[in-house]
C-alpha cells in the first residue's frame, strides 16, 4: 500500500483534524470524506444550510466531482425543530433522485454554529485527478 493512498487538507483553525480526507483504492476510484459550518454563522438555519452546502460544492468541485456523487450525508443541528427549513434548502440543492443516504441529528455545537453537515462522496472508477489543488475553508 502506498503512503500517497490518502490524501488530506489540514482544517485552517486545527491543523491536527482535516476538512476533507481522500482515499484512492488501488485499482481506481475510492472516497472523499468532509465536514463543512457556515461561513456565516449570523444566519438562519436555512442561510446556514446554504453556506455549508457552498463549502461542500467546492471541496467537491476541488476534487473533480459534482454533488451526484455523494453517498451519505450526515446533518448536526442545533435544534432537530429546524429540519423543514433545512430540507427545503437541501431540496433546493440537491437533484432529484441522486440524494444520499441522510441522517439528521441534533447536538450542543460552538456559539453561532447551527448546522454542520459531513458527507462521503464516491471517486469515479479510473483514474483520479483533482481539477484544482484542495483548499482550505
């Protein structure tokens, strides 16, 4: 197994965890792994869930995906009471038929923050290339 098999950016606030964790099986293909908050942390729920939703449009687009290929979304809230907003806006973003499996969970998060979403994405089969380096959100 090659060391270069995962591939990770360092969060900018807490270099010791990543936002997104890319893994490359041997063969082709393999994983993309991120979390994404709001940039705006002033907003609504709703405003929120579009913020995050922008931060996983370019980790995904950083690595040459489309939103297509997630596969699991994973949604933290602040308050489970917000789901219809939140589904209103995720319904705005994602394509009918190509949504992941979802949880919706609710958790005490940091001052501000009331939403956090993480997801795993599907690298396509063949080889893989980012179409631009990662960075930092």
């Amino acid at each position: 197994m090659s060391i270069d098999d995962i591939t990770r950016v360092p969060n900018r606030t807490l270099p010791s965890k990543s936002s997104v964790a890319v893994y490359r099986l041997p063969g082709g293909g393999g994983f993309l792994w991120a979390v994404a908050t709001s940039p705006d942390r002033t907003q609504d729920i709703r405003i929120q869930t579009l913020g995050c939703l922008g931060v996983i449009d370019g980790y995904l687009q950083d690595h040459g995906l489309d939103r297509t290929r997630i596969v699991k979304a994973e949604i933290v809230v602040t308050d489970h009471a917000n789901k219809p907003a939140f589904d209103q806006a995720w319904a705005s973003w994602m394509p009918d038929g190509k949504g992941p499996v979802r949880s919706f969970v609710q958790s005490i998060m940091p001052e501000g923050d009331m939403i956090e979403i993480i997801i795993t994405a599907a690298l396509p089969p063949g080889e893989f290339t980012p179409s631009s380096p990662a960075s930092v959100r």
